[in-house]
C-alpha cells in the first residue's frame, strides 16, 4: 500500500493519481452506453428505445445494490488504513465480497419471481410491453455479476489500486461493446441482446478481480476463512461493523436507487405527452451521463483519499483536498455546460434520426444542463459525508436530488407549467439539493472549519 501516496505527496498529484483511473473507466461505460443506446436506437424501433428506456433503471438497481458493499466497505477500510490498522481492513473486506454474493443471488429470485408486478410498475405499456420484458429479464438473470463487481472494483482503490481497478472495468466494458452489435443485430435478439452482452460483460469483470485480489493484494482478501471464526462457529465481524458498513452503504445504494426512481417519475410524468417524448428524455438523459459520470469518478475517486486522512485525523491536508475539489468540479461544470449546450442537435442526432426526437431532446438537454455546477457540489459533499462516515448528512443527500426533491418539482412544475414544468423538474431539485449540501456540510463537519489538527 502506498502511503506516501495519502499522506504526504503533493494534492493533486495524490488527487489525480486516484480519482483518473476512475473517470476514465466512468467515460469507457459512457462509451458503451453510448454505444448501447446506439444500436439500440438504429434498430428504427421506437417501442423498443422507450421499453430499454423504462427498464434500465433495474441495472442502475443493481450497480446501488454493489455500492453498499462496495462504497460501504471502502468508506470504512479506507479510515482503518488511516488509523493502520490493515488486519481490520482485510477481514472487512472479505465480508463485503461474500455479502455482495448473497446480495446478488437473492435479487436473482425476486427479481424473477415477481417480473410482471415490475414490469407494470416501470411503466411498460402493450407497445413496449416485450422489449421491457426481454431487457429485465435478462439483466436480472446476470444480477448476482453485476452487483458482486461492484465490491473489489472500489475496495482495491483503497489501497492505491485505482489503475487495476480501471482496468477491471475497462475489460468488461470492452467486452459489452464488442458483444453489443453482435447480439443486437447480428443474431437479432434486440433488446433482450443488449441485456445478455451486459450480464457476460460483467462476468469478465468479476474474473479480473478475483484474480488481481488472490495475486496482487496485500491488505484485501476474498478467503472466507477470514470472515469465519472457527474457534466460535461464527462470523469475526461484528455488529458495530456491519452496521458501519451499512450506515454509508446504504445511503451510497440510495443515491443510485434514486436515480432510477427519478428516471421512472420522469417517465411517468411524461407519458401523458407520448412515447416520443419518453423516448427523447432517455436519450437526453444518457448525454448528460457524460458529465455526471466524469463528476462521480473525479468526486468518488478521490474516496479513499478523504476518508483515509479523515482516518487518520490530517484535517489540514483535509481542507486542502476537499478546497480542490470542489474549485476543480464547478469549473470543470462550468465548461461540460457550455460545450454540450452548443451540440445539443448534433449529440441526439448520434442516437436517432427521427427529427420530431431530436428536437424534443435537445430542448430537454438544454434545461437539464443549467444545473451541472449544482450537481458537482452535491456530489463533492455527499462522497465527503461518505468518506468522513457521516451516515445522516450522506443519507439526506441521497434521497434528496432524484428523490424528495425531484418529486417534489415534479408534481408542482406538472401543476403550474405542464410539459416544461416536468423538462424543469430536475434542474429545480438540483438547486434546491446543493442548497442543502452546503448547509448540512456547515453543520456537520465543523472540525474541518477549525484551524487546528489533532
């Protein structure tokens, strides 16, 4: 483990070092999922555009699933590691792998069991009824490799390994895009295609991770004996522990089950309006991935960095770090705004050619937008809530920007302006989440106000 690394090299080089691998991996997804969208989208199918648009938040489902493990697990290890205490961070480790496992599997029965209900409750219709089908089941199928990824991928940053951590990723990714066009149209299994590129994508991944972690790790571990206490017949974690791990965790789960939710709310409320419109918000919604998914790498990646000298009480190299972040993410926000507002037309007409879309899209684009530097604060607060271990400030900000907040904007804006009140909803909820952040932050980390270390 390279503690040089947390404690002394200089900020931006210790910053970038870990959160660059992140959000390269984050732009390789982003290419995929521009890719998927893509191939989708060139199918000529509408029906089938707005049935994937309905269903993909069951994937984003389980990308928050992994992150209770996987946020929770790194959130916790990485303080250990700042206090040295390496063992305590090894037998947690362990636990949160084989955690993610029962996680996975248990998703894999209900999920199935109970396919229908959920189908109706996203929203499917008799048109988009079987591609909505084919999708989930299918992603459902691969769940218990999806959300097990999700563990190693952030606990190896914790010790500095964020390059093989992207590698991870990268691999898998890599695999989803070559399977993509082959299953889609190749062998025209469709909707149902992409869902299977991305479930053998992820088992790919999982592969790579157990093996760097049995090879190359020296402070984590996938053994189960680890987590076992043989002497007592029971696991050598305790209670407390878990409930550390859960209590950001789920927050962490939270604020990726919200988005779906939010996708879903949105969808909902623009079903009135037709399909076009469903189907011109989840292509709008996929470019603006291009900026929230740089914003969670560079916000996220920089994770272990943060609770590590939060760990280990350095509240000066602290403040420095998180002053860095978030000069660096609102004006990185700033020029994403300007550069995507300027190609709004030319980014939906990479998806779909259907004109009446891209003209519904690129309006949704252009409001969407116009909250980015929001979205960074939030972001940037809430990965410090996570890393600090402050479970009420993370789980407020978790179901505040796609949850209450969006809800909340949604139903008035729907009220008072119809159609743009719905395309405003989000942009409003950012205002209001990033309002909260920095309130919360004043409260809640009020160590990092004073000028004195420990």
């Amino acid at each position: 483990m390279d503690n040089e690394l947390f404690e002394k090299a200089p900020i931006p080089e210790a910053y970038f070092s870990l959160a660059m691998p992140v959000v390269l991996s984050m732009l390789v997804t982003l290419v995929y999922n521009m890719v998927d969208t893509y191939f989708i989208a060139h199918t000529g199918n509408t029906d089938m555009v707005a049935g994937v648009s309905l269903t993909a938040p069951v994937f984003t489902v389980m990308i928050a699933l992994g992150d209770i493990f996987g946020l929770g697990g790194s959130s916790v290890i990485s303080r250990l590691f700042g206090q040295h205490r390496f063992a305590d961070g090894k037998r947690l480790s362990a636990f949160c792998f084989y955690a993610a496992i029962a996680t996975g599997l248990l998703i894999l029965v209900l999920g199935l069991a109970f396919r229908d209900p959920m189908l109706a409750l996203l929203g499917a219709t008799d048109d988009t009824w079987q591609y909505a089908s084919d999708f989930y089941t299918l992603i459902i199928v691969g769940s218990p490799f999806i959300i097990v990824s999700m563990t190693p991928s952030n606990l190896l940053r914790t010790e500095g390994h964020a390059v093989q951590s992207m590698i991870g990723s990268v691999a898998g990714t890599a695999v989803n895009i070559v399977l993509n066009p082959l299953f889609i149209h190749g062998f025209g299994w469709g909707a149902a295609g992409s869902a299977g590129a991305t479930a053998i994508a992820n088992i790919c991944t999982d592969a790579y991770f157990v093996w760097f972690t049995l090879r190359h790790s020296s402070n984590l571990s996938i053994d189960p004996r680890t987590v076992i206490d043989r002497a007592r017949r029971r696991l050598a974690v305790t209670a407390r522990e878990v409930g550390s791990i859960l209590a950001i965790g789920i927050p962490s789960a939270i604020t990726n089950l919200t988005q779906s939710v939010g996708i879903v709310m949105i969808n909902l409320f623009l079903l009135p309006y037709g399909t076009d419109a469903v189907a011109a918000m989840g292509i709008a919604l996929k470019v603006i991935m291009i900026a929230v998914l740089v914003f969670v790498g560079f916000a996220f990646g920089a994770q272990p960095l943060i609770g590590y000298n939060y760990g280990a009480r350095n509240m000066p190299r602290l403040r420095g770090i998180l002053r860095f972040s978030y000069l660096f993410l609102s004006l990185f926000a700033l020029v994403m705004t300007v550069v995507l507002s300027l190609s709004d037309r030319l980014l939906m007409g990479f998806f779909i050619e259907d004109a009446t879309i891209i003209t519904l899209g690129a309006g949704m684009l252009r409001v969407q937008l116009l909250s980015l530097v929001c979205v960074a604060v939030v972001m940037v607060t809430t990965c410090t809530f996570q890393s600090a271990g402050k479970a009420v400030g993370a789980f407020v900000l978790s179901i505040s920007r796609q949850g209450v907040m969006l809800a909340i904007t949604l139903f008035v804006g729907s009220r008072l302006a119809g159609y743009q009140g719905v395309i405003a909803a989000q942009a409003i909820a950012d205002l209001l989440t990033a309002i909260v952040a920095v309130i919360l932050f004043v409260v809640m980390l009020p160590e990092l106000r004073s000028r004195k270390a420990r």
